[in-house]
C-alpha cells in the first residue's frame, strides 16, 4: 500500500459484509480515523486486526483534527478514515478532509463497499434510473413538509433516513405531501431482524400510525406519475378511506385530487357518502 487517505466502507450490519481490500487496508494503516473507536474496535476484533492505531475523527472534533491528520499525509502515513456503518462522508465531514486533500495534492482514494442508501434502493422494487438522497429530513412537521414540498415535482426516486421515533410522522408528512406514490419502507438492512415493506405512502403511514419501530431505517419513495391512471370506483374509496383516517375531510379530499387527477367535486361527494 502506498501513502495516502483511503477512504474505506464497512458493514452496514452483517460483519462479513467487508471487502478483502478493506480488510488489507486495515491491517496495513498507520492511522484508522474512526466516527466512533468503540464501534470501529468490535469490527476490528472480529477480525483479527489490532485496534491500536484507531482514532477518534467525528462532526465534534473534525476541525481540531483535520490539520494534524494532514501533516500525518505529508508525513508518508497510511491513513484510513471509516464510519460506523457504510460508507463514509454520508451525512459526516470526512468530505472537508478530501476536500483539503484534493487542495494541497495529497493523496486519497476510496475502497467502495456497502452502502445503505444503495442497498434500500435495490431492495425496494422501485425505479432506480434516477434516484435523490435527501439524508434525514427536518425533525419539525412543518420544516419537513416545507422540504417536501420543495422537490415533490423531482422526477426520481427519493431515499431519506430517518429516526425510528419519527417514521410515522414522517411517512404522514410525505403522504400528504407527495400524495399516493409507491414506497418502501427498510429497517434493519442485511441484519438478523431486517425488514422491507412495500405499499402506497397512505397505506404504509396508516401500518405505522401505531407501531414502535426499531433499529435504522432507510426510506424509499417512488417518482411521481407523469400519466395517472383511470381510477376505479373501488380505487377511489380505497384511497379516501386511507387519506380520512389520517386527515381532515378537507385535506383528505385535496390529497386524493391531486394523487388521481379527479375532479374536486366528485371526490368530495363520494368523501360524504363514505362518512355517512
């Protein structure tokens, strides 16, 4: 190996789910700049590389750090920079350190490997030809909706981690948003207990309304449809009955209307007829 900054994946779950070439990367570094040393330790001890030469580099101290892991580059060092799952600079501010890198002509490759947001992509059955990662939304409902709002007209598939605490808020949030798209919903990936559940947005915010979620959670959200379908009378109080359960009449009615492309004032009649 020669002197450099690799940037190296690491399981997401699954310990064997590591690359021969990470594996080599490991043992051979001077440095293993770790989010977190704990986390990175177990990984190391499973296998077999000593946890010596593992340092703390996160959103915390990432500035403190950075200077003295440069001069660590220039010195001739193997340095390795790993997250605590996946890939690193996703959602983390190993991205400034490539950065300088890049800048002053040290340098720095990647050994690619696993990797959440793709592995939800694949799993979800949903089109993959253009996808949008949007990390995790805002915590608020309505900073989350404003978001949503924003890039509801994106023709892709979008792909957001979330807290397991806010997975039935958010899917709400997204269902009124985005109306009656195809999602996906990943908990767990590539470990013991890990769980893919596909539906309609309404219906996967109904599931969620009163469960307690577990574990990471990767959702998927298919593109908006360009050619709506002919709804059916049997589609259309499916739908409603879904939006009611979460919504206003009103709101209720706005939200069908825009997923089906109906006329306002029929949608609005069959909303009473289903309320009586």
């Amino acid at each position: 190996m020669t002197a450099g900054l690799y940037i190296v994946s690491t399981p997401i779950g699954n310990a064997q789910d590591i690359t021969l070439r990470a594996l080599n990367l490991l043992k051979t570094a001077d440095t293993i700049l770790c989010e977190d040393t704990r986390v990175t330790a177990k990984l190391l001890m499973i296998h077999g590389i000593s946890r010596k030469k593992t340092v703390a580099y996160h959103e915390h101290n990432a500035e403190k750090m950075r200077p003295r892991v440069l001069q660590k580059l220039q010195d001739g060092e193997i340095v390795v920079l790993v997250s605590d799952a996946g890939t690193p600079l996703i959602n983390d501010p190993g991205y400034k350190l490539v950065r300088d890198c890049a800048e002053m002509g040290l340098p720095y490759t990647s050994a690619p490997g696993a990797s959440s947001v793709i592995t939800a992509m694949v799993l979800s059955g949903l089109p993959s030809d253009r996808f949008l990662y949007l990390g995790f939304l805002p915590n608020k409902s309505a900073a989350r909706i404003k978001t949503l709002e924003e890039i509801k007209a994106v023709r892709a598939t979008l792909i957001v981690l979330e807290s397991p605490r806010r997975v039935a808020a958010c899917l709400k949030d997204m269902a009124t948003t985005l109306g009656n798209r195809e999602a996906c919903v990943t908990r767990e990936l590539t470990k013991k207990f890990e769980e893919v559940r596909r539906a309609p947005l309404p219906e996967l915010a109904l599931q969620y309304e009163e469960e307690n979620v577990r574990g990471e959670v990767v959702l998927v959200i298919g593109p908006p449809d360009d050619t709506k379908e002919e709804t059916t009378a049997e589609d259309l109080d499916s739908l409603l009955k879904n939006a009611m359960a979460r919504l206003s009449l009103r709101d209720a009615v706005a939200e069908v209307v825009d997923a089906t492309g109906l006329k306002k004032r029929d949608v609005y009649n069959r909303a009473l007829e289903l309320t009586k």
